[in-house]
DNA sequence: AATGAATGAGCTTTCATTCAT
DNA sequence: CATGAATGAAAGCTCATTCAT
C-alpha cells in the first residue's frame, strides 16, 4: 500500500517558490509524496529522506507536517494563478478570456505544478478549518474570473446554462484529466484545450468561426 | 482536522447488501466515515462505535481495515451497475443509452451511495496493487458499455471527438458534482442530467428534435 | 542524571486504590519514578518497564501521562485525608485533634504513601491548570480542619500566631520532613510528632500536664 | 502547562555574580525560568529568546544546560551565606545569632535571590551525583554554623531537641514561606522572622526579657 | 460471535548540542 | 564571540491487529 519507489529529487519540476532554497526542496519534494503516496501515508521520514537531510531538520522550516501541506497548496495556487491572471490581461473577447482560463488550468494540472494542484484536491479535507480558509482566500479572486467570463458569454447566449453551474461542469472535467491524460500520447494540449472549449461552448461553431 | 461529529447509524441509507445485517451495517458506517474524515483519519474505534460494537469484533467480519475499504467499493459498484445494465436494457437508440448512463452514474454519486461512491474515488489509492486489481476488474464491463455507446453516437456525428477522450471528461464532470450538487437546491436531478447531456452532445438540438 | 536503578514493583507499597488492578500497579510504579526521578525525567517507556507492560498499554488505562501523575496525586490524597478525618472524629480536645492531624500528616508523608504525597508536593507544577483545579478542590475540606483546630488552639492562648501563617509554617516543617527522617534511625515517629507539637504548642506543659 | 508570559530581564533582579556581564545576565533569566517553569520544562531556546541571543549562544559561556543550572545553585550560596556569615560576625550570644540565621534565610528565600535558592531546592534531584557534590561541599560550612547555634541554645535548655532535627524542622518551615508568603500582605520579614524565633525558641519569653 | 486488554511498531514533534560561517 | 541551520536521539502518543475469555 505504501509507496516506496521514489523519484529523486533531483526529477521534481523546480518552478516559482518551490526552487533549490530549502524550503523550496522540501516543498517540491512534499508535493511529489503528497501526490503519490497521500498526505496521511506520507511519513516526515519520507519526506526527509527524499530531501536529505533529517527529519528532524523538517520543523526548522516548518512548524508542522500541516504547515508543509499547506504551503504546497498556497504556492501552487500563486504560482498559477499569477500566470493565467497576466495571460487574462491579453485577451480581448469572453472566448478568448475562456480559452486562456481552459489552457492555463489544464496547464496548472498536467504542467510541472500538477503534483501540487493535485494534492490542492485530494488532500484538502486533510487540512483543518482554518488552513481551509488561508488557501480559500486566495482562490477567491480567480474563481471570481471564470464566472464572469461564463456569465459574459452567457449574455451572449453562448453557454446554455448558469455560470455557476456551468463552471463546476467544467472544474471536473478538467481536474479529472490527471487521472487520464498523458502528455506523452497523441493528444496535445492544445488539443485538449480544443476539446474542453468544445464541451463548454456546445455550438461553437455559431460564434468562432 | 478529524470530524468528531458523527451521524448516526440510522440515518445512513440501506441499499443492497448495505443492509442491517452486521456485515451491512458496517459498510455503511464505513462509507460515511471514510467519505467525511478520510479512510486513513478513520480509526477502527472510530468505526466500531458508530456501529455500536467494539473495535475486535469488526475482524470477525473483515479480516483487516483495508477489506473494509475494498468492501465499501465492491458493494458500491455491484449495487449501481447493476441498476444502470438494467436500465440500460430498455433503452432503444445510443442518445437514450446515453441518457441512461448519465442519469444512472449522477444517481449513483448523489444518491444514496453517494458516500461510497465518492470513497472509491478518493481512497483508491488506500488500495494496494491486488485490491485495485478486484474492483477494475468489475468496473470494467461498466465502462465497456459507455465507450460503446459513444462510439455508435460518434459514428452519427453526435460527438465530436475519440470515445475514449470524450468519456474521461464527463467522467470528470459527472464525478465533481459530488463537491457542489445540493438536492435541496434549485437544480433538479433531470435538470443536471439534461446539463450534462449537452455537453457530451454540442449540438444536441440537431438530433434530439 | 537519570537514575536507572529501580525498585521492583513488589517492593513499591499498596495501598487504597493503588491496588493490583493495572491501574493500581501503574499508579504505585509511577509514585516511585516521579518521587525518585522527577515527572519529566520518568519516561512512559521507564513506568511501562518497572509494570511489566508495553509503553502503548498505559494509555488503555490512562488518556496521557499527566492523567497518570493527577492520578497519583488524587489517590494519595483520598487515601490520607480519609484516614485522617476518621480519626478527628474520635479527637475531643483541639489539643487531641492537633496531635492527629500533625501525626496524620507525618504518617502520609513518612509512610507507604510518602512517595505519593512527596509528588503531590513536588510535582505540582507540572499540573496543567485544569489538573490542579481538580486537586485543590480535593484538599480543601482537608485544610479547613487544620485551620479550625489551630483557631480554637488560639482562643485558648495556645498557639500565638494567626492559625492561617501558624499552619504554613507547621506544614512546611513537616513536609521537609520527607529529607531528611529515616524510620530505621533512632526518633520514632512518635518522637517526631512530639518533637512537631512543640513547635506548634510553644508553650505546651502549661496545657498538656 | 507551560508558562509562556515571561518577565522581561530587566525586572529580574542583578546581585552579586548575578550582573550585567552576558554570563550574569544567563544566570538572572535561568533562575526565573527555572523557578517559574521547571528546569526540564525551560528549553534553551526559551533562556536565549529571555537573555536576547541565539540559543547556540549560549554554549559559548556554559558547556551545557546543567552547567547553568548548577551556576546558578552555587551563585546563590555564594552570594546568600556570605552576608549571613558577615551579619554573624556581629552577633554576640546564641539568641542573636539564631536570629541573624533565620532572618538571613528568610531574605534569601524570600528576597532577590529567591528564585534561585527555590532552585536550589525544588531542582536538586535534576543535577548529576558529581553536580550535587559541588553544591554540597559549599553548604557545608553554612549548616555547622546553624548546628553550632542550635546546639549552644541547647546547652541554655532553650531549645529542646537535638539541634540536627531541630534545624530540619525549622529549615523546612522557612523554605516553605516561598509556597505562601507575599511581601506585599500584612506580615512583614521582620514579623514572619519573630514567628519563626518563637518556634525555634518555644519558651522564648523566658529568655529574652 | 463478541469482548476489551494488550501489543509493538511507527507516528509527529521536541530539543540540547554542534559547527561552518 | 555570535549566529542559526542542522543533527539525531528520544519523547508522548496512536492504532490496526491479536487472542484469551
């Protein structure tokens, strides 16, 4: 049950705050256990020996096995969502707004923050309620994006249904994709992109053409 | 971080082999505690005392925690598949098996084996490689049906894309809905599933009139 | 620093309700290690040894260790006080019930639960807040005989202090007793509680012939 | 359980050895947080945060922690009994000396120094055997003077017991006053100082007039 | 079947001490 | 002298599992 095949640490993507500081090895290296063993199954020995240093050397960085997961969450979330906010700036029409918001979450999950964003879902209940509400905060502004993008392009009649809802529709489909895609296989992420626009703008070809 | 705040045994809903048996009335205190704390946070005494028993006397019905687990997930797939093959068996052209197994998964995951339905997700990775092993195994002829009928609906140009690929997105939708559907709410189970139809079919008018 | 040589159980005294029941034998280990140790230099791994149990076991009896130290303390204080309000009872004179409170007090201290009793002393602030509150509530009826004895010695001219700084001294006396007294030297305990009535009774043969 | 509001240095009284130099200012914090904490309870930590240094600091003037705490049991000798030696110096009969022994023990105990000499006693059994035997050696020529008093007082029949009880006896009354005595109440040193006279000197009238 | 005391390995966290800078 | 990151042993406590009754 336990997984102990472990990457080095050296293979963990390095990518905003999670660089060669300590802190940031022990984050990325948090992230890939997280991911793949779970954050309860995740001993602060693995994480240490992945790190290498002592487990004990952990707490000098971090206050609590807690407060590692939830730096992996909060960083994750900056490191994303500052990216896709800059890319929201460029984009002119709702469908535009839409396709960066599609490709930059597909981004955050299969791109070298996936572990993280992954864990971001599957841990979250993990976390007591109030690191709930630090990582709540900071999502806010970004949900905030999406539902206006859906509610403009509802005006135009081209998403058939409430943003709100439309919106969580759209959410699994796309954090599902960790558990499927493979960057590796025929399907690019562009064509992903193509595939999720599809399914958000069901008669897209009224609008885009 | 740990739920202390139990429902009790009487308001978990009995379905299949979920019964009041001892042995159902521990898969269903199983589902809802692995579901709201986690299967790791979940302790054995936990469990015990929801069922009202003592903790040695679940290993005379399950040989260890993890059987528990894997029970959870069988009874869970047995029960909605097995519904949705029946349902399925009436269903005449693709658009309706469609809709039967859309219905039929939504149904599944909100209703009352939402629980245990939401716990084979999420827990999965509690499994090792041989439990895994037994429960794909029967949630294969389950997903052979969906693929089969996308692809009758792909050769009517219903949808647009690999069965494959476009199965694996509503998947995702269809899965999410746990983390923000509310019964109690506006949106009616028809209503989602009409949602979700449009999206696994874009242009559904053309077809459905 | 540490002492690692220990007493067996058999030779640690029974009492009360430090009986053979587990609980008892972890109570009676654990007034030895903390009398002789300190609370904190007395690991769970040290009680579980001299028991004869496994470390993890304690905590089936007891919620942590400090449950075990207020424990000990309560126990010592049950025992003792009972035993000493029972022979109150059959004290007529305020000089008669000075004599047993003082060779009551003597008796807990220098006795089979002097180990107890020096813990209850020094080991007090070890106690959580809580824990204490628990415990003064147990002394209370406890100090309320010694104060009303020394006032009625006081009416009579007998003792020449208020009772309430009277009593702190005498139970600083008698407490200190536990580092320096050795029953198998030569002043009996009785001598010592003559010795204890002197300093209590300053002027003693104008009353006590 | 931990006592985490903590003076500030400043309001710790300097005396003797116990002065503004960085070792003296280690001495003052370790006395108080010892007191008012325990010695296994007080980390190096918490006596570096109080002194206003790094912890490692701290190892460039003690070689350990219990160096620190056996400096500050033999500062507190060193500096209480010499005055007391001087004041005896002055004391011409038995009773005048009694008097400046008991009151400088008072003022030790309940003066500046208090929290180191309640050290000295409540911490004892923290100090290896070689530790307590640095300390013993320098009590030693403070005790015989308490001995040699007693024993002249005896020789008068104003002290009725052999004077190595009598001393243990009276010891423990005075060490006591640091659980109860407040400076700030009705009783002055000089009155508590009488109290304790009249104990040790049960017919004292007879003598003193 | 059911009990519940006992196990014992393993958990997160603490902390005195070291040492390169 | 001072720093503060790192150490690593040991702490209190948890918990799935066993088994005599």
């Amino acid at each position: 049950m336990k997984v102990r095949k472990l990457k080095s640490l050296a293979e963990i993507p390095v990518m905003g705050a999670l660089d060669d500081s300590p802190r940031g090895r022990v984050l990325r290296a948090a992230a890939h256990l997280f991911h793949v063993q779970g954050y309860e199954r995740t001993t602060v020995r693995d994480l240490a020996r992945l790190v290498g240093i002592q487990s004990g050397s952990l707490f000098h960085h971090f206050s609590s096995k807690e407060e590692i997961l939830v730096s992996v969450m909060e960083e994750a979330i900056r490191y994303n969502f500052s990216r896709i906010q800059e890319n929201l700036q460029q984009a002119q029409s709702p469908f535009a707004r839409l396709e960066v918001l599609i490709r930059g979450e597909l981004e955050s999950i299969l791109g070298p923050t996936g572990e993280a964003m992954s864990v971001l879902v599957y841990e979250w209940d993990a976390l007591s309620a109030d690191c709930q509400q630090r990582v709540l905060t900071l999502r806010e502004v970004y949900e905030a994006s999406w539902l206006q993008t859906l509610e403009s392009l509802g005006q135009l009649h081209a998403v058939p249904y409430p943003a709100f809802f439309w919106r969580r529709l759209l959410a699994g489909a796309i954090a599902w994709t960790s558990h499927w895609y493979r960057p590796e296989g025929s399907l690019t992420l562009d064509g992903l992109t193509g595939m999720v626009m599809a399914m958000a703008i069901p008669k897209q070809s009224e609008y885009l053409n």
